[in-house]
C-alpha cells in the first residue's frame, strides 16, 4: 500500500489489539456474542455473517462487532 500511494504507514499494534480478538474455536467465540453453537461449521457461518474471520492452525481471529 505503501509503494502504491507513497505515504508511509505506521504499525498501530495497540489498535490490532482492540479491533481483533484470538479464540481457540468458533464455537468459542460464538458464545461470546450471546448464541450458542454445537457445531463449528454453524458458528464459523453465523461469525462470518457478522464479522471478519481469520482462521489459523490454532484458532481464529474475529474481527469485533
């Protein structure tokens, strides 16, 4: 992005911090946002509906909402 528009941009890790938060399942996290899940496919699907998700070999990231 840099290169492209030629401004620099600074890493803002406090700002990664509170916009994602880690969790070890998507059920997990679900339950965080007051609905409950069995299965990890349905709750992967109901946090993409409403948010970013990165999946990782030990986890996930969802982006806040």
């Amino acid at each position: 992005y840099e290169d492209d528009c030629g401004v620099e941009i600074e890493l803002d890790p406090i700002a990664l911090c509170c916009d994602w938060t880690e969790y070890e399942t998507a059920v997990e996290a679900a339950k965080d946002y007051a609905r409950e899940f069995d299965d990890e496919s349905d709750a992967l699907d109901f946090l993409r509906d409403k948010s970013l998700v990165v999946e990782f070999q030990s986890g996930i990231l969802v982006q806040n909402f």
